[in-house]
C-alpha cells in the first residue's frame, strides 16, 4: 500500500516549525524526483511547444491563459469607467482581443476533454476560425 504522507511528516514530538520544515523539504525533493523521472523531453513538450492552434498545450498558454484572466477582469470596470475619455479606445480594443482569447484556450481544454481523439484537430481548427472572427466582429465594433 503507497503511503499518503512522507516518513519525515509523520507525527513527532518535535516542534511544530521543525516538523513543518522537515515535511516541506520531503515534498520538495520528491517533487523534484517526479520532474526528474519525466525527463528533458517531456518537460520541453509541457513548457515551449505552443501552438494557437493546439492552446491549451503547455505552460505558455496556462500563464497566459491566467494572466489574461486578471487583465479581463482589472479592464472590465475600467471601461466602464473611462467611456467617455480617450482611454476607452485602448481598452475596448484590448478587451475586444482578450475575450476571445481567453475563451479560445478555455474551449481547447473542453475539446481536450470531451471531443473524440480523432476529431480534436478538426474541432479546434474550427475553434480557431470561430475565434479569428470574434476578435474581427468585437474589433470592429470598438474601434469603428
């Protein structure tokens, strides 16, 4: 039977903070060992290959994917906000790119996860294409 909890975690009679030191340096190292265990290939596969069309693929996309969350939501009351000024331009136009996007990688995790094998490359040229017109359509909007 595999053992949830690190030998080093186990209850002691040492100090909380020793125990809390000993049980964090245990996961560290046997996080490292499973990156490790992965090898340079994998590695290289989950953090640079990045594709728009393949977007949820990797570490690039997941950050950008997050960053683009906190960027929707500090730009959404801003353009309320600034509608009447000068700066309503740049965020309109930014949001215009950022929703689609932000919905483009968010759909390729539901096509990773709910289209047949066969079918994904097909459903997420066609995502693409639903979203290369989504940017068109909402840019137009806000800039003409």
């Amino acid at each position: 039977r595999r053992q949830l909890v690190a030998p080093a975690c186990r209850r002691t009679a040492a100090a909380p903070r020793a125990m809390l030191s000993r049980c964090t340096s245990a996961l560290a190292r046997r996080s490292a060992a499973r990156m490790a265990a992965r090898g340079p290939a994998r590695r290289a596969q989950s953090g640079g290959n990045w594709s728009l069309v393949d977007a949820d693929s990797g570490e690039f996309a997941k950050a950008w994917y997050h960053r683009g969350s906190l960027a929707i939501l500090l730009l959404t009351p801003a353009a309320f906000a600034f509608s009447s000024t000068p700066l309503a331009l740049p965020i309109d136009a930014s949001l215009s790119v950022l929703f689609p996007f932000h919905s483009h990688v968010a759909l390729n995790y539901v096509i990773s996860d709910y289209v047949p094998k066969a079918a994904r490359q097909g459903a997420r040229v066609g995502l693409l294409g639903v979203t290369a017109v989504s940017v068109a359509g909402l840019l137009r909007l806000s800039v003409g």
